[in-house]
C-alpha cells in the first residue's frame, strides 16, 4: 500500500481550491442585486430575523403616511360626572329695566332693574343702542346704570339686566344702602355732564 505525503506545495494547493470554491460562492451572492430578484420571491421566512430595522422600510410601512382606515367601534360609556350642587341654578332669572328714550345730549332717569323679593344680583347686562354708557352697576337686589346720549337723534329701547339668584343671608341695610349709593352715583353724572 502506497502512503501519500503531505508536502507543502499539496497543502497549499488544495486550501487554494478551497479559498477558490468558498470565495467564489461568496462574491457571487454579494453581487445580486434587487433587480435580479423577482417581486414576491422573497418572503419573511427568507429575511433573517433583526436584520431589517425600521429606518429600512418605506414611510407607509412604518405608518408615517398614508390613508387612514376606518374609525373603529365607539367605546363604552364612561361613568357619570358628580353631580351640580343642590340648588346651583335654581331660582336664577333674568330681569330687564323697562325701556327708556333719550333725547339729544341727555342722560337716561332712574334706569334700573329690580330683582324679585328674596334674591341679589349676580350679573348685569345692558343695551344702549348707539349711547355712551355712563356705568352699569350692582346695586345690592338691582342693576342701576346711566347711559348719555350724545347723538343728534332719540335713542330708543335703552335697558339694564339684572341677572338674579336667591339671596343666602343678605341685610336689609345692604338693600336700603344701594339705593341711596345709586342716586348718589347718578348725581356725580349729572354734575359732571353739566359743567362740561
């Protein structure tokens, strides 16, 4: 039986072919492109896991853009709110002056607007039309206000608005106080007017 020797020039020969058929392989798997691929060839099993990342998708696929799809089923109601306090808008009204005219370079009389019995004001409105509006003011249980026209013609339909809830312990010294402080606030327009 002949014995074969290992000699240097058969080792590296044969790990020269071996380079040759493993290179080979090598850089012909690199060299594909995806115009050579088919469309819909390569599937998910063919992908090696993790070796996609976000970054290498198309904005749609990442759900950056594109038509969004249909509004899914309502979801169940949610519980109910707390409810108001007892009594938090009960007993509220609104009240009106009756209306008033002005003529030229007057100013409105007495304009007021008075709550009913056991409530106060909690808000004020008015309407003047195209007069200047002096003040408007609470007045304990009414809205007293002053409007001056300074227009060449009548103004018509002038009001003020108590908006009105029930009174919580108010005085009767506040209510006959707010009288006199509403007059008091009238004569100030008055002179004021005047000595112009």
């Amino acid at each position: 039986m002949q014995r074969f020797r290992n000699t240097p020039a058969m080792v590296l020969s044969v790990l020269a072919l071996v380079v040759a058929v493993g290179g080979g392989t090598a850089t012909a798997a690199a060299m594909i492109t995806g115009k050579q691929i088919k469309n819909g060839t390569v599937t998910g099993q063919d992908i090696r896991n993790g070796s996609i990342g976000r970054e290498d998708l198309r904005p749609s696929a990442r759900g950056l853009r594109g038509d969004r799809g249909p509004s899914g089923p309502a979801g169940p109601a949610g519980p109910a709110g707390p409810a108001s306090p007892a009594g938090a808008l009960e007993g509220v009204t609104v009240v009106e002056s009756p209306p008033q005219a002005i003529a030229p370079g007057d100013i409105t009389s007495d304009l007021r607007a008075h709550c009913p019995a056991g409530h106060t004001v909690v808000g004020t409105g008015f309407s003047a039309s195209i007069g200047r509006v002096a003040f408007v003011n609470r007045y304990g249980t009414f809205v007293g206000g002053a409007v001056i026209n300074d227009r060449s013609i009548v103004l018509e339909n002038i009001r003020v608005q108590a908006i009105c809830a029930p009174a919580k312990g108010q005085t009767r010294a506040v209510t006959r106080g707010a009288g006199d402080a509403f007059e008091a606030d009238q004569r100030a327009l008055r002179a004021a007017v005047t000595s112009r």
